[in-house]
C-alpha cells in the first residue's frame, strides 16, 4: 500500500483527532496462514492492537496502529497451539516503533548527532523509546563486522572522560581513531598501553598490518602500543603536542635566560618577560608589530 509506505499491509481506519497524533490502522494482508510444525491452515482466534511510533508526516506525529492476528492451529494434536503473526519490515518484536522510523532515529542521532529528546519531541514519543531503539539499531551496527574496514592512519589520543566522587577523580579513556577518514572507531577505558593492545589484539594481526601511519601525542604507553602491535606502521606526533611540547621548551629557555642575565624571576618591566606570550604565538597570528618584534 503505497500511502503507509508499508509492504503487504491494508489500511483499516484512520483517527484524525485534532492536537493528537496521526493514528493509521493496519493489518497485514498475508493469509491465509499455514500452521508452522504441521502445515494445516490456521484460524484466526483474535486480534491484538499494538500501538507503534511512526515517522511523523509534515511535522505532525504519527501512530501506526497494527492489528496483529493471532493463531491458532485446528488440529487438537498439534503442539504448535497459538501464535502472533509477525513482520520484521513493520516491526521489530521487542520495540515500540516501526522498523523504518528505528532506522531514520538511529541515522539522526548516530550521523546527524541530534539529541535523543529533540527527535523525541519530533515523533511526539518518550525519551526511552527513541533511546532504546538506537541502542538495538545503533548497537547492531557497532557490532558489524565490516564496520571498520582497511584502516591506514590509526590515531590514539586520551580524553578525560568523568570526574568522579568527591573528590572529582579525572578518569580518562583513549581514544582510537581512523585519521583518514576522520572517524572515530571506539573508545576504551585508561590511558595505558594495556586496553589499546587488548583491541588490537582482537583485531587480529592482518588487520593491525594494513595500519601505514600511526599517530600519538608524545606519550610512551601510545608509543608502546604502535611500537608491539604495528611495528611496519610510520609513526608520527600530532602537531597540536609537538607545537605544545616546543612551546614549553621555548618557555623553559626563557625564563632561564632570564634568571641567568637579570638574576630573578620575570617582572612586569623585563622585555623577556613581557614578550612571554609573543614567543610561542602562532605566524598567522602576529600583527605586524608583533612580526618586527
Ligand atoms: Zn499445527
């Protein structure tokens, strides 16, 4: 039925309330059903309503109410009993959302990064909803395993991830990201050499192989890391902590001239002193006075 955008369904009824969601009722057309062990056709013995979020049409919420059948086999021997009948292309047994909006819910928070409530409030549903879909779609795609493909660049970078308890602890977590296509491949807990090895590890070595270019702060555990698990990769620092390792070597030197030739720690008036910040300023960002200095 081309209206609902659904296979094999016919629509029942239409609700129109105003200030209401959109309220399509479906059922499925397939019949007649065979039973499943014996093969004998099936009587319908009643009819379940289940209520499912839908894509909403022109900013309006929608509701696909779907009359799902249940069966029974006639044959009083048979063990098979009653059952519902089902369609994954609706839905999926364990949601409350049809299949083509679980898909468009995942693309708009996994891709598009929207919030869980802002699409929530566009389908007019429950935080949980949306978020339990994306957790069952978006979770069988982080477990495909073709989802990472060849990797040339790998990239490692910890990031602090919580502060916890009172007394505000920093935890921090390692990042491991394709550089290439500037995607991130997962996150696993600590800064040490340990979890990222573990990762490569179930990786397995081809894998680790195809990695040309490995890219690290200056951290000796990341360095460890490369070093055992792609030994043929180039390794190469990020620029952002050469720039700030060379930054802080250039401040190291100034203030030991300083207390080498004024014999104290930089005031106010020392010309070392007061071009502290033009040392380590970018190029592009010195104005010309600046540059002649
Ligand atoms: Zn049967």
């Amino acid at each position: 039925m081309s209206l609902v955008g659904l296979p094999d369904v016919v629509i029942l009824d239409v609700e129109d309330v105003p200030g209401a969601a959109l309220r399509v009722h479906v059922e499925l057309t397939r019949s007649p059903q065979g039973c499943p062990t014996c093969g004998v056709i099936a009587h319908v013995e009643d009819r379940r309503r289940v209520e499912l979020v839908d894509l909403s049409m022109g900013g309006r919420p929608m509701r696909l109410v779907w009359v799902r059948r249940r069966f029974r086999c006639p044959e009083s021997s048979c063990p098979s009993g009653s059952w519902t009948e089902d369609d994954p292309r609706i839905a999926s047994k364990r949601l409350m959302m049809t299949d083509r909006s679980g898909r468009w819910i995942t693309e708009q928070v996994g891709r598009c990064a929207r919030s869980v409530s802002e699409v929530a409030r566009e389908l007019g549903c429950d935080w949980h909803t949306v978020n339990d879909a994306v957790v069952a779609y978006g979770g069988a795609l982080v477990d495909h395993p073709d989802r990472f493909g060849v990797v040339e660049a790998l990239g490692l970078d910890e990031v602090l991830m919580v502060r916890r308890g009172p007394w505000h602890r920093q935890e921090f977590s390692t990042l491991l990201v394709d550089v290439g296509r500037g995607q991130l491949l997962d996150v696993v807990p600590g800064r040490s050499s340990t979890e990222p090895m573990v990762w490569l590890a179930k990786k397995g070595k081809p894998w680790c192989d195809q990695v040309r270019f490995a890219t690290l702060d200056l951290s000796g555990p990341y360095r460890k890391v490369f070093t055992l698990m792609t030994p043929g990769a180039i390794q190469v620092a990020d620029p952002f902590h050469l720039i700030k390792l060379a930054n802080s070597k250039l401040d190291e030197c100034r203030r030991r001239v300083q207390n080498k030739t004024l014999g104290h720690r930089g005031h106010k008036a020392d010309p070392l002193y007061r071009c502290r910040r033009l040392l380590t300023k970018a190029e592009e960002r010195l104005d010309v006075k600046g540059e002649r200095n």
